[in-house]
C-alpha cells in the first residue's frame, strides 16, 4: 500500500467514515447520540428566540391593560368565548397526539406515527377553520385595527359586499381539491407510497372545513352580542331625546312669569351644571371631590382600533406558528410513510414536538388574557 492510499485510509478512519456508517449519521457527528443533543441543544435555542419575539406582544398588552381597562373591558365582550375554548380544547389534544408521535418513532411504530401525524394536522386545521370563522365575523362587522377600524354600535351588522369569509376559504378549498386529486392519481396509479401519504393529507384538509363548520354553530354567541349592542345604542338615543325634551318644556314654562315653580327647577339645574365640573352638590350642601371619571364611548378607532390591532398581532401571529408547525408536520408525516425513524434515529419529531408545545402553550395563556379575563 503506498503512502497516499494509507494517509487516506487513515484519515477517512478519523472521521468515522466506515462501512458501518449509518445513513442518518451527519458526517460531522460520531454518534447517534451525539447528533441528537446538538439538535436537541439547537432547538431550545430557537425556542427560546420565539419566546422572546412573543414577550414584546404580551409587555404591549400589559401595557395597554393598566392605562386604558376600560376599553380592554368593553372591547373584549366581542370575543367569543366558546370560540376561544373549543380551539383552546383542541390544541391541548394536538399536543397530546403530537407527544404520542414522539413515543411511536422512538419504538419504530411506523404506522402508529404515521396516524398521531395525522392527527395532529387534523387538530391544527380545526383550529384554523374556528378561527376563519372568528376573522371574517369581526372583519364584517368593522373589528378591524386602528387605521381599518369602522364598527358602528347603532349598526353592528352591515351589509357588506365582501366575503370575507370566502375569501379565507379560497386556498384551503384549492389545498383540498389538490391532495384529492393527488389521492385520485395514487389509486389509479396504484403507488403505495403516494397513497399511503395523500389519504391522512386529504383527511386533514378536510378537517379546515369541518372547523368552519364547528365555527359557525358556536359564533351564534356573537351576533346575540351584536342585537344587544345595537339595542343599547338605541335606548340611549332615546334616552336623550326625552331628556333634551324635558329640559325644552322647562324653558318654556320658565318663560310665564307666574310660574315661579318651572323658573327655580330651571335656575337650580344651571347652577348644578355650573358647579358639575368641580364638585358635586347634594341636598343644597357643596361637598369637596372632583369627577375622576366619565362615562365615555370606547368603541372608537383609537381607543378601540388600538385594542383589535393587538388582538390580531398576537392571534395572527400565532396562527402563522400554526401554518409553519402544519408544514413541519406533513414533512415528518412523508418520512414516516418512507420509514426513516427508528429508535436510534427520532430527533425531527422530537424537534417538532418541542415547537408544537410552545405554541399551544403560547395559546394557553392567549386564551384567558383576550377572551376570559374582563
């Protein structure tokens, strides 16, 4: 042997590249094991960049919290809460079949991955389809951020020539009708592979649907809300109006000099209107104490505007986490059809698993800071 073909030999032997090199092995790893903490290592520390990009969202709610409550409270009776916890309900079972996925790659249960994978997915686009349905009512209606922001309380149901709601279902409709025609072509071309993977995919497709539907049932919470809101609206209008009213037939009958009657009950409401600003008058003695507040209406585009915009960034949000999560998923559900995890070599589903918990852990505390807590 000559002494490039040993300093060759030798130096392939340093690097652990032998025939018993297994195909998962990165080459710059010596072991499984060594492999698996690094990516395990790698994805704590994105984690941990994701949990600091969420913070700056929850510090500008606390913030907006403490310095305007009111409008946190009149703002948040137009979430609908049965929406929040039937998603909050099937993220906590994503996370549970998406654990059960990590414990079936590890003991090489193919089709057992293969099935929690799926499950997963179909969890994810319930929760999408609840939310389309969340989005496109409030959109509707004028909840929209600060500068879109056009919600009249005396009409809280507009005619709109847009629908929204169809315009959200467009790319799932194009999504499913795409994975049907995939599993069409599988069976008539009666490739196993493909098959195996277009028929979960085409189940959780179709789940966006069902969560559309799911939707609908419960939003009816919401239009209630809406009847209510108008209703109120007019009672105040009306309310008004008698009392502009009554404060017109006073000063007429002010005006007869022999009503001397009508001319103090007039007198004493301007001076109480006068002294109003500065202190209250109680059974003819002034008493000390400044108004602190006043009722004001909070359904404006600053005041309420400024809450929906930090609604939709942290739902949006997460509901972009949902989508890229969703991704990794079918990702992984490919490679368990293929049957590339075994007990020695599970790291990518353990890597996604760890993603898909913070994000249904981040939708945990989403849930009672925007839709319970008033």
């Amino acid at each position: 042997m000559s002494t490039i073909e040993a300093a060759a030999e030798n130096a392939h032997d340093d690097h652990g590249h032998d025939h018993d090199h297994p195909s998962f092995l990165a080459h710059h790893f010596d072991t499984p094991e060594q492999q698996f903490d690094s990516g395990k290592l790698g994805i704590w520390l994105f984690l941990v960049t994701e949990i600091l990009f969420f913070s700056g969202m929850f510090c500008a709610y606390a913030i907006f919290r403490m310095l305007r409550p009111d409008v946190f409270e009149g703002c948040s009776q137009f979430l609908n809460t049965k929406l929040g916890a039937i998603n909050t309900g099937v993220l906590l079972f994503s996370s549970l079949t998406m654990a059960w996925s990590v414990r079936c790659s590890q003991v090489q249960q193919n089709r057992g991955l293969v099935g929690m994978l799926a499950a997963t997915i179909c969890c994810a686009m319930i929760f999408l389809g609840v939310k389309a349905i969340e989005y496109s009512h409030k959109w509707e209606m004028g909840l929209l951020p600060a500068g879109l922001y056009f919600y009249d309380p005396a009409n809280p149901h507009p005619e709109s020539h847009t629908n929204y709601l169809f315009y959200i279902c467009l790319p799932f409709m194009i999504l499913l009708g795409g994975v049907v025609a995939w599993l069409i072509a599988s069976l008539v071309t009666r490739n196993t592979f493909h098959l195996k993977c277009a028929m979960p995919l085409s189940v959780a497709a179709a789940c966006f649907f069902v969560g559309i539907g799911l939707g609908m049932v419960l939003e009816s919470g919401d239009s209630e809300h809406g009847s209510e809101v108008a209703a109120t609206a007019e009672l105040e209008t009306e309310i008004s109006l008698i009392a502009n009213s009554d404060d017109i037939a006073l000063e007429r009958l002010a005006g007869d000099a022999a009503n001397s009657g009508a001319k103090s009950e007039l007198n004493a409401r301007m001076q109480q209107l006068e002294t109003a600003g500065s202190s209250i008058v109680q059974d003819g003695e002034e008493i000390s104490g400044a108004i602190v507040s006043v009722e004001e209406n909070v359904m404006t585009q600053r005041k309420a505007g400024v809450f929906f915009s930090i609604y939709y960034c942290m739902t949006g949000v997460h509901a972009i986490h949902i989508l890229v999560g969703i991704g990794f998923l079918v990702w992984l559900l490919i490679r368990a059809v293929r049957e590339d995890f075994n007990p020695q070599y599970f790291g990518p589903v353990d890597y996604v698993g760890l993603y898909w918990h913070l994000v249904d852990l981040i939708w945990i505390y989403l849930f009672p800071l925007l839709y319970l807590i008033r």
